[in-house]
C-alpha cells in the first residue's frame, strides 16, 4: 500500500483505502504562494503614485506629526527618493537650479506667557521666521539702512514644535504665514511685549521676542520642487540655543505649500496662484508671493547644511550675497533695519548664543 493512505473499516469488515487528501494537488498550492507577490507589487507601485500625487504627507501626519516609527521611516524615504541632493548627482543637474527670490531673514523665540525667560525649549511659547525679500545690500561694507521705506511684502511665519526641521535627520515641521504687511511697524508689533485680557486668568503678559539668528536667504528652485535657503551673519558662531533650535550656519529645506482648499481656513488666493496646485494637495513655492496671504500653510523637510554641495553655483552665489550683506555694525544691523530698540531686547541669544 503507498505511503500516506490510511485504511478505514466498514460496518461489513471490509477494509477501504482512504484517499481523499489526493483531491488537494499541489497547482493550486502553486498559485496560492503567488498571488501574494502579485498583490504586494500591485500595492506597492499604487502606494508609489499615491505619494507623487498627494505630496508628501497624510492628515494624521499633519496632526501629529513625525513621532511614530512609521512617520519617521516614511519622511527618510522621501528624503532620500525626492528632496536632497545625493551623491550621484551631476554638475548639470546642480546648474538646474534658480534663484526665485532673495532677502533678509530672522529668527526669533518668546519665552512663555507669564515668564521674562526662557532657559530651555520648554519655555518656549514660539519661534518664528521673519522674510524680508528683496532687501539685500548691494555693495560691499554700505552701512545697514531701515526696512520701513522698502515696500516689499514683509512675512512673519510661525514655526510648528517652536523650532526648525532637523537637517542631520531629514525632520519635517509645519508652520503657518502669521502677518503679512508691507509697513515694518506691523511687523515689529509681533515683536513687541503684549498684554491681553481673558476670562479665566484676567490679565496676561508676554515679553518681547528674541533674535537668535539673521542672515542672508533665498528660495530655490531645484529639481523641480522648491527650497528655503540661508547661511546666517549672526550669531558668528552657533551657540547652545541655535543648537536647541536647529539653526545651522547655512541650511537649505524643500519648501512645499499646502492647498488652501485642503485646509480648514478661508483663503482666497489669486486664480493664478490656485491653479499651480493643479488640484493637488501641495505644491512648490513657485512663484514665492504665494506666501504673501496670511493664513497660508507650508512644510519644510531638512535637506542638507552645505548649499554649494545642494546647488552647485547658486549656492556660491547665496553665499556672497551673505559676504556682500554683512557690514562693519553687524551687531547692530538687525536693530538698525527692523527699527527696533536694543535696549529693549535680550541680545545674548544673537551675540552669543546663549539662552535669556
């Protein structure tokens, strides 16, 4: 008798041979271990659309942000298949790069309500972001000017998690265009000390902003998407607060726009503007006075600390700018240019570096 059958007895004694396990042949073994394959494939190129179409994140990720394993894992790859610069690329590809616009920018935090400083990031209550476009010295060494006769529109952004993305590991944050205004004294009424009234706590106080960086910066086209650039004047050195904020000496994060439509917020943007977005839910900050609507989203996704590695001669051109900029009263020029009182302001975070 072969192997595998087993022998079963009627109720005449009769002895019959089992061979029913016979009817389960191994085609259909075959196709069952491939069809997971073909599936998994199928899945993985649908999730590979999804991601070119929709941008670069979901709406629990823009809720939570990059805290859990697959968040983290997710922004590496992107990173690595659609931001930076990699090794492999070419000179030519360097050269594709433009120069959308340029200016001056800034950095500053506030302590938390109620606290005259802030010592570590936990008495924080925000940081943000001050572009300047098209304020640029022209000439080596001329002396720093005031910004309240240049009619640029002037930005005020918001930072998520109150600090930049993390370059070294390719961190994404959220932030949002706060003020938007052509006259500087808007602009500096966000600097300014405030007190407001509520109902549950009366009066509440907060304290001035404090610069901890400015500098030199430009938005770049490269590679078909969209970067912020800049390489700081000051703090000549970083210090232990920079470091806290993720400032670097120079940086460079793929600036990306989210949809109005895909927010909770009424903005009505230009039809020009709104149609670059082509029905997506993000798109590049091109043209750059897409940021000129308060209310306005955005996401930057650290890149690289080495902006002639990341664009070739745009990069050695952000740089000079930056040469050309500095001034002989460079510890004084942001006081100078946003017409602010020093004698008002901390200035150990600028100088520095140091927590106040």
């Amino acid at each position: 008798m072969p192997r595998g059958k087993k022998r079963a007895t009627t109720s005449d004694n009769t002895t019959t041979t089992a061979t029913q396990p016979k009817k389960r042949g191994r085609p259909r073994k075959v196709q069952a271990t491939e069809q997971p394959a073909t599936t998994d494939t199928q899945s993985k190129e649908q999730t590979k659309d999804i991601q070119e179409q929709q941008g670069p994140n979901s709406t629990t990720q823009e809720q939570q942000g990059p805290n859990t394993k697959e968040d983290k894992e997710e922004k590496k790859d992107d990173t690595i298949t659609s931001t930076s610069t990699t090794k492999g690329d070419t000179q030519t590809e360097k050269q594709d790069s433009s120069i959308l616009e340029q200016g001056l920018i800034y950095f500053f935090y506030k302590a938390k309500v109620e606290e005259k400083e802030a010592h570590n990031m936990s008495e924080v209550q925000r940081m943000f972001i001050l572009l300047c476009p098209g304020a640029l010295h022209k000439k080596p060494n001329e002396a720093p000017h005031s910004l309240s006769h240049d009619k640029h529109p002037k930005r005020m952004i918001a930072m998520g998690k109150k600090q930049l993305p993390d370059i070294h590991s390719h961190s994404r944050l959220f932030g949002v265009v706060t003020k938007v205004s052509k006259e500087l004294q808007d602009i500096d009424e966000a600097l300014f000390p405030k007190e407001y009234e509520t109902k549950t706590k009366g009066t509440r106080h907060e304290g001035p902003a404090r610069p901890v960086g400015e500098g030199v910066y430009a938005i770049v086209e490269h590679h078909g998407h969209t970067h912020l650039a800049y390489v700081l004047e000051l703090p000549q050195e970083i210090g232990e607060v920079q470091k806290d904020f993720h400032i670097e000496k120079e940086g460079s994060y793929v600036l990306t726009i989210k949809n109005p439509t895909e927010t909770h917020k009424q903005i009505e943007l230009p039809e020009s503007i709104q149609e670059k977005f082509r029905g997506r839910k993000w798109a590049p900050a091109n043209p750059p006075h897409i940021l000129d609507f308060e209310g306005v989203e955005l996401l930057l996704i650290g890149a690289k600390d080495d902006l002639v590695q990341e664009f070739g001669k745009v990069g050695e051109k952000i740089e000079e700018a930056e040469k050309i900029d500095a001034t002989p009263l460079i510890d004084n020029k942001l006081f100078v240019e946003l017409k602010l009182n020093k004698a008002e302001m901390d200035v150990e975070p600028l100088l520095l570096g140091k927590w106040k």
